[in-house]
C-alpha cells in the first residue's frame, strides 16, 4: 500500500512535535544521593554563592594591603598667573652709592701687604697705597652689585612634574586591624551562607524529589484502582446479563470507573508538574523526564531532642551567622575607636624629572606625620555609643535567633514522632484495608455485596495506601527541616542509609 505525501508529513510533524514535548522519551533514573550531587554542581543559586564568597575573599585580600606602604606615581603640569620671585632692587640701590663713595673718596690705613717677598720688611702697607688698594676693592665690587640680579626668580610660572610617593601608617590606633578582621568575619559569614544555600537547596530537593515519588506511587496506587474498577465493572457486566445484579449496580460500576480514570489521570498531571519543578531544582537543561528510584523512608528511632538542640548550638549556620554579626558589631565598634587616638605616618617624596620646576625645591623628602582629633564637637563620641547600642542589638539578634531555632527543632522534632506513629497505624490499617477489599469483592462476585461497596472498600484501600504514602513523605520533609535547623542537612543522606530505616515496599 502506497502513503500519500500528506499522510507522511503529518507522520513528520507528529514525530517533531513528540520530541519536542518529551513524548516518548525514557526518563533518566536518578537516586536522591545522585540528584543532590547535581543540585549543588550545577544549581544557579550556588553557583552566585561561590562568586560572592570570591569577591569577599579578595576584599579580605585588599584589607590585608592596608599594612603595607603605599607608593604612587604622581605627574603634571601646571600654569601660574606669573612666576614667583623676590625682588631686591631696594637693596642694589642702597649699596650702589655706598661702593661709589667709598671707592672714589674714602681713606684707608692698616691694610696688611699681601705680598710675601716684601712681608717681613713692610708688615703694613703705607697710607697712600692702603687707602689706592681699597678703593679699587670698593670699585670692583660696585661693578659687581651693578651687574648682579636682584630680581630673583623661584618659580617659573609654567612648570612639570614626575614624582614618585610614599606613604606608610605605622600607627592608627587599631583602625587598620580592625579592618582586617571585619574583612575576615564578612568572608566567613558569606562562607556559613554558602553552606545555609547548600543546605536551603537540599531541602528543596527534598521536597521535590521525594513529592514526585510520592506522585509516582500514587499513580501506582491509582492504576491499581483504575484496573480493579475496570474489572469490576466488566464482572458486574456479566452478571448483569445473567440477571444476578440489577440495572443501577452495573450503570454504579460504571460511575467508579470513570472516577477512578479521573483520579488516575490527575495523579499524572501532577507527576508531570513535579518533575518539571524537579528539573528547575537540578538546572539540568540535557534532560526532560526524572524518574526517582530512591524510597520513600522513615526511622523506628532517631537521637533525643536535647543531641538537636546541643548540635544546633555548634553546627546550625544560621546561628554562626548570626554570631558573625556580634562579632562584627565588635569589630566596628574598635574601629570607631581607634579615631580617639593619633595616626602617625612615614610619608616621602622623590623627583623622578621635571621641567622648569624651582631649583630651591629638593629632590627627595621624607618624613613623619601625626594627626589626632581632639575635638569634633561631641560627634567621635556619639558614633562610639552608637556601634555599643550595635553590638547590644547583635546580642540580642542571636538569643532570638537562638530561640527561634530551639522552638523549630522542637516542632519538627514531634511532628517526626507523630508521623512515625502514624505510619505505625497506617500500616495495619492498609492490611485491614486489603483483607476489606478482598471479603467484599469475593462478596459481590457471590451476589452477596453491591457495586458501591465494593467501590467503597477499593477506595478505603487507596485512601490508606495513599495516608501512608503522605505520612513518609511528610516524614521526609520534616527530617530534612530538622537538620536543617540542626545543623546536619549534610547528613541527610546518611540518615537514608542508617541500619533502622523502614522504605516503602
């Protein structure tokens, strides 16, 4: 037989449209362990935490650099109004007539002879030759008043600059360990929060995973009701035909399998939702359909209340942040401090080159500086008030934090023990169930039962196979809440694996 070309491309776009969606696919099998290793690898939320905590460990990183000297390169050019100078014309023209006097008028004696040879005969010079050798000291030394330059120029009023700078704190009165430790309390806060994002998306695993095996049990458990109905209302079918069961009996049946095939059919409806918020929780992009292997659980026994509450105090990272935060108050509170005292600093300077710059100026300088606040109107004191109010507030951040945790360790606690208790029922109660089921369907095969309670009996078991289903499931939950707030998310999985877990055969 030929297909049309019709035929074959909607065929084609059929199988396009499968692949797409999904259709046809097997799903991947994944374990809770598996599916947790995933989570944090490939998780978004994580993958935001690992950079912040990068970004504050180079921050710590750049505090640390505030020990060591800093040195800059520092250059420009610069244009004055006019050039700097010092003027002493004044001064020339009061020694010009002073030399000019004496040089052609004054009359000197006592000069000593400079000459050796004649030295020892003639230790003065006479008058006459005292007072011609002075004059022509005072002449020459006009000459040289008249041709000097008074007008002294400092700075020229264009000029460049290349420099190198130097500046090195050796005291700040605490500041910069303050800094220093403020840094390294952030990068280890922003640590304990990667591990509280760690532990927050394990318990959203927790609730994802495990609520689609619930929701796959329940398909289960609704398929089985599903056939049961549909066997049913094929028996009830015969013996309406032999005349044992009346007319409403059969159209009854009938009414319990179009129930069960709703029920059955919303049961996967919200498989296929959970796997979907399943696959947001895994940011696994490769694959479309999850199919969990891992059991629904719960422990016979389990520590005390009071282990949860002592291990809370050590590992809970909700409350070491909250710690973080006392201790960074206190921190804040010696930096502010560290202003009451002084801050000295070794500073220095070197002229690499420059253009025209003063030649009074040196070429290197070095030094050391102070610089101590000793008034700023009340405005020191009131900051270092301010971070003591910080540190009460921590103070009491942590013991309701600390509370808050206690009561949620209690809470979580007993709603464990109330669902181990009722797991214990919830299994009698679906062997009861069964063994009901069983008595009524034989019943009505006998003519001795009608078609609603058999439907009733098949319901009753669904209702406590499903009870129990929720029961683990919300046991699950309520564990993973526990260490969470215990501390101990990480050990999740080895609680799955503990000698005492029950799993959902």
């Amino acid at each position: 037989m030929r297909i049309s070309p019709s035929i074959q491309l909607i065929g084609l776009l059929a199988l396009l449209f499968s692949s797409k969606l999904g259709f046809g696919k097997e799903p991947q099998k994944i374990t809770f362990e598996e599916a947790l290793q995933i989570t944090l690898q490939n998780n978004f939320q994580m993958k935001q935490a690992d950079h912040h905590l990068l970004q504050m460990e180079q921050e710590m990183k750049a505090a640390h650099g505030l020990h060591f000297p800093k040195i800059s390169l520092n250059a420009g050019y610069n244009l004055m109004e006019d050039r700097l100078h010092f003027d002493l014309t004044p001064v020339q023209d009061a020694l010009i007539p002073l030399y000019q006097a004496l040089g052609n008028y004054g009359v000197f004696s006592g000069v000593p002879n400079p000459d050796p040879a004649t030295k020892g005969l003639m230790p003065i010079l006479p008058d006459n030759i005292s007072t011609q050798a002075v004059r022509q000291k005072m002449l020459d030394g006009l000459n040289q008043v008249k041709s000097a330059g008074w007008d002294l120029t400092i700075q020229e009023k264009q000029f460049g600059t290349l420099s190198a700078g130097f500046l090195w704190p050796v005291f700040t009165g605490g500041k910069i360990n303050a800094a220093n430790k403020a840094a390294k309390i952030k990068y280890e806060a922003v640590g304990l929060e990667n591990i509280q994002k760690s532990y927050e998306l394990t318990n959203e695993l927790v609730e994802r995973y495990f609520g689609m095996v619930l929701a796959g049990e329940a398909i289960n458990v609704r398929k089985d009701v599903k056939s049961i109905m549909e066997k049913h209302y094929h028996d009830a079918g015969k013996l309406h035909e032999q005349g044992q069961i009346a007319q409403v009996e059969l159209l009854n049946s009938k009414l319990n399998l179009a129930d069960s095939e709703r029920e059955y059919q919303k049961s996967v409806r919200q498989n296929e939702i959970l796997n979907e918020a399943l696959l947001n929780t895994l940011a696994e992009k490769d694959i479309s359909l999850m199919q969990p292997i891992s059991s629904l659980f719960y422990l016979d026994s389990l520590e005390t209340l009071e282990y949860f509450y002592q291990t809370a105090l050590q590992k809970s990272p909700l409350l070491a942040q909250v710690n973080k935060k006392r201790e960074l108050a206190g921190e804040g509170y010696k930096a502010e401090k560290s202003g009451t005292f002084p801050s000295i600093a070794i500073t220095g300077m070197y002229d690499i080159a420059n253009k025209d710059l003063s030649p009074f100026l040196p070429t290197y300088m070095v030094g050391i500086g102070l610089k101590w606040n000793l008034f700023e109107g009340q405005s020191q004191s009131r900051r270092i008030k301010a971070m003591d109010y910080q540190k009460l507030q921590a103070d009491d951040y942590y013991q309701k934090a600390s509370s808050d945790i206690h009561s949620a360790i209690n809470k979580y606690y007993q709603e464990l023990c109330m669902y181990r208790e009722q797991l214990k029922m919830l299994n009698t109660s679906v062997e009861l169930a069964n063994e009901y089921f069983r008595v009524r369907n034989k019943a009505f095969s006998e003519g001795m039962a009608t078609s609603s309670q058999v439907a009733d009996a098949s319901l009753f078991l669904a209702k406590s196979r499903i009870d129990r289903l929720q029961a683990m499931f919300g046991y699950d939950v309520s564990l993973s809440k526990l260490l969470y707030y215990a501390g101990l998310t990480d050990e999740f999985v080895d609680y799955m694996k503990r000698a005492e877990v029950v799993v959902l055969e």
